[in-house]
C-alpha cells in the first residue's frame, strides 16, 4: 500500500499540479521499504509523469506553434527553445518550476530518447540525493 501512495505521490508531483514527492519518498524510507525499493518506485512514478508531460506538450505543438509564430516574440522563444532545450532539460528536476520544461520539451519536439535519458535520470538522482542526504 506505501508503494501505491509512493508512486502516485511521484506521479503527481512531476505533472504541472503543486504536489511534492519527497515527503511520501522519506515517509516509504522510514515506514521500512528498502532504498532500492523506494527509488524504483518513486522514478518509475515521476518519470512516467514527465513521460505524460511530454506528450501533453507534443499533442499542443500545432496550436501553440502557430500562437507562437503570431508574434514576433513567439518567434524568438520558438527558435530559443529549439537551440537550448535540452541544456534546459538539466533544470527539469527542480522544483516548481522544473516541471513545466517537461511540456515544454514536448511542445518544441526535443528527440524523446534524449528527453527520458537527461529528464528522467536527473528524477533518478534526485531521489538518490535525498536518500544520501537522509543517512
């Protein structure tokens, strides 16, 4: 059951919704699953989110682009994201504010296998952080 809520917990908090994982990920730590345990489950969860992301932002690309190129502004944000978006994947496990850039990366078409490479592992070590952090 502390899996369940574990996972669903990570899954929220990587969606745009204000939620944080790390308190069900310390609270699974402490009620006795095992690191290994707890990390599978809570990356599993939050990547599968920013996986949901993704798509979100893939999905929206056509409506959004042409929004975007409507203005002269737009133009440069598009053509911003194109050249930095994945240098600003490596600020995606942030709080807050990482979580967005994961629509974003989907909404500017950021190759997928890279996305879940440097989104996904940076989720991955966060939780490993926090676990090393803890002891």
């Amino acid at each position: 059951m502390a899996e369940l809520a574990l996972f669903f917990s990570a899954f929220i908090a990587a969606t745009i919704l204000p939620f944080s994982s790390e308190v069900a990920f310390v609270a699974a730590l402490k009620s006795g699953i095992s690191l290994s345990h707890a990390m599978f489950v809570a990356s599993s969860g939050n990547i599968l989110a920013i996986i949901f992301n993704y798509y979100l932002g893939y999905f929206l690309y056509e409506k959004t682009k042409r929004k975007l190129f409507g203005s002269k502004i737009g133009r440069h944000i598009f053509l911003w994201g194109d050249r930095y978006g994945y240098i600003t994947l490596f600020a995606s496990w942030l709080p807050i504010v990482g979580d967005p850039f994961t629509v974003v990366a989907g909404l500017f078409r950021l190759k997928f296998i890279w996305f879940v490479i440097i989104a996904g592992s940076l989720r991955v070590g966060r939780y490993y952080l926090l676990a090393i952090f803890l002891r």
